[in-house]
C-alpha cells in the first residue's frame, strides 16, 4: 500500500483558513523529540516536501501511516457511495459506511468542496493531524483520497455510532407512523455514560496537554464523540481545529467556528481562543450525559431554552435552599 507523499501545500498557501501564509520548509528534518509525555514540533512533513500546515507531529514509531486511495477504489468500498450506506450528512459533506479492499470496515469521508473552499481546507488540516497525533481516544485516519476533484477521508469504524445517537436518537417519521423503532438503540447506563466521559476528557489531555503546541478543537460536541464496539469513546472531525499559541495564556484570536449551544461565552464574544473553550464545550457535553437534554431546546418552557443556563439556575436555588453542612455532609 502506498504511504502518503502527495503533496497538498505549496509555499504561502492558506491551508489555515483564518490567516494566509503557511509556511513552507525543506523536509527531512528530524522530530526535535518526545518527552515526558509531550511531543515537540518537526520540521518534516507528510506532503512530499513542504512542512505541514499546523507544523506539529506526535512521534508513533509503530504507526502505518495514511494510506492514498483512488476515488475508484472508495467508490468500489461504498457500492457507488450508495444512500444505504450513509452514516450521516454534515456541514461539509456525507459519512458513507464502507469495506476497503482488504476486508477493512470504514467511515468513508466525501467532502463537498464550497466556492470558499472551506471543504479543502478541512481536508487539509485533518490530514495533517491525524497523520501526525496517534492516540486511542481519537479516532485513527486510515487514508485518503485527493483525485482530482475528489476529497475524501478514510477513517477508523466506530459501530457504535455517535453518542448524539445515543442521548438524542431521531425516530424516521415513517416508523413512527408504523409503531416501530427499528433504530432506536439501547438507553445508556450509568457506568457507561461515566465511562465515555473519562475517554472524552482523556482525549482533550491529549490535545492540550501532550502535544505542542497545544491542539484546540474547536467544535466539541456529542456529534463528535463517536463509540466503538465497547461503547468506548473516541473524538473525532478535526476539521476546524486550531494550534494553540506557546505563550503563557496559550491565546489565538481567530474566526468564531463551533456549534451552537457549546461555544464558550468569552470565545463567542471575542473570538479569542484557548484550550478552555474546548473545557467548556466538554461541560456541555456532561451536561447532556446527565440529563439528556439538548444544549439549545426552544420547545421546552421559558427559562429552561439553554441548557447551561436552566442547570446553573437550578445549582443556584438548591445551594439557596439547603444549609451549607448538608451539602458538606452529602458530599463527604
């Protein structure tokens, strides 16, 4: 199988889609290093002589690296990328259920490439991302596909689906109409729901703690969680990620991209991004795993529209109304 050696990025390119100019850089440097935990910046690259857009990488010596497909051969691996075979549809293209050459399921990525090309520049930055951080809380890139026209991304089957599926399930109209639930999938219990929490957050230590600079996310949500066989989590869709600055505060000022109902206040305010905005975005999530609620719900009753705001009204009767020994004693 052929390694990844196309090359993506030319010198001044705009792959970051926030700020022009990336730079370019002979390769065959070495990794500066990995200690501690922590992975430093290379000056080497996976696109055939041009550093890397994000101009990170995670040494993972046992890693087979990214594969380059033919859009024929994914083609072949989705049957005609056909509408029974679809996983879910998102801003930036369809998720197609695949089975590669060697038996290998997948989640096969087509991208759809707007006139502002936010589409490639998604496909550029998750490549070079997930070609470069290696982790069991993310979802592994197997390959992808830049033929011609065509962009598409290869990545590890989750079975399990997304955890958006699990907490918020939509019910097809005509099932309902015929009394049947042919997808609605078991409730999640208790140990489950902690145990996809503690992945969640093991991911995001990963992203801001072990890799420098720093990775931010960007949209972390439950549509982004997706679960394996053993309902463990992983994160996925890196598309509109961003590296975080090596100053003290770690602060980007950038374009406001995200979800509604999981961006941070201060970040939606200014534009200004950290790593606490993925914090914040992953309390979101636990809030939904604790509840079930939807982020933003405008069916429900006045006061209870935004999910952060309905719990800390909630937080703050309850510490109001009950002494502070109880809580003391109910804690301890």
């Amino acid at each position: 199988t052929r390694r990844a050696k196309l090359r993506l990025v030319g010198a001044g390119d705009s792959v970051d889609g926030d700020k022009p100019g990336a730079p370019a850089s002979s390769c065959g440097s070495s990794v500066r290093g990995y200690q501690n935990g922590r992975c430093y910046a290379a000056t080497g690259c996976i696109y055939g002589g041009r550093l890397g857009p994000l101009g990170l990488a995670v040494v993972q010596p046992r890693s087979r690296g990214a594969q380059v497909f033919t859009y024929r051969e994914l083609e072949r691996a989705t049957d005609g990328f056909g509408e029974g075979n679809v996983l879910g549809r998102g801003a930036y293209g369809v998720v197609f259920r695949g089975r590669l050459g060697d038996g290998t399921p997948a989640a096969i990525k087509r991208l759809q490439l707007d006139p502002r090309r936010q589409g490639e520049r998604e496909f550029r930055v998750e490549v070079d991302l997930l070609s470069r951080m290696h982790s069991p809380h993310l979802v592994g890139l197997l390959g992808y596909c830049a033929d011609q026209s065509h962009r598409l991304l290869v990545f590890e089957f989750m079975p399990n689906g997304s955890l958006k599926g699990h907490l918020h399930p939509v019910i097809p109209a005509v099932d309902v109409a015929a009394g049947e639930q042919r997808d609605a999938r078991p409730t999640l219990d208790w140990q489950t729901r902690l145990g996809i929490a503690l992945d969640c957050a093991r991911a995001l230590e990963f992203l801001h703690e072990h890799t420098s600079p720093a990775v931010i996310h960007r949209d972390f949500n439950c549509s982004n969680v997706l679960l394996d066989h053993n309902y463990r989590a992983r994160v996925s869709d890196f598309g509109t990620a961003k590296v975080g600055s090596n100053k003290a505060n770690g602060q980007v000022v950038t374009r406001v991209l995200g979800t509604t109902g999981y961006l941070a206040p201060e970040y939606a305010s200014t534009g200004k991004l950290t790593t606490k905005s993925d914090v914040y975005s992953y309390g979101v999530v636990l809030l939904e795993l604790l509840t079930g609620r939807v982020p933003v719900d405008t069916q429900r009753p006045p006061g209870q529209h935004v999910l952060v705001s309905w719990v800390s009204a909630q937080l703050t009767t309850l510490f109001s109304s009950v002494p502070f020994i109880m809580w003391f004693v109910l804690a301890t």
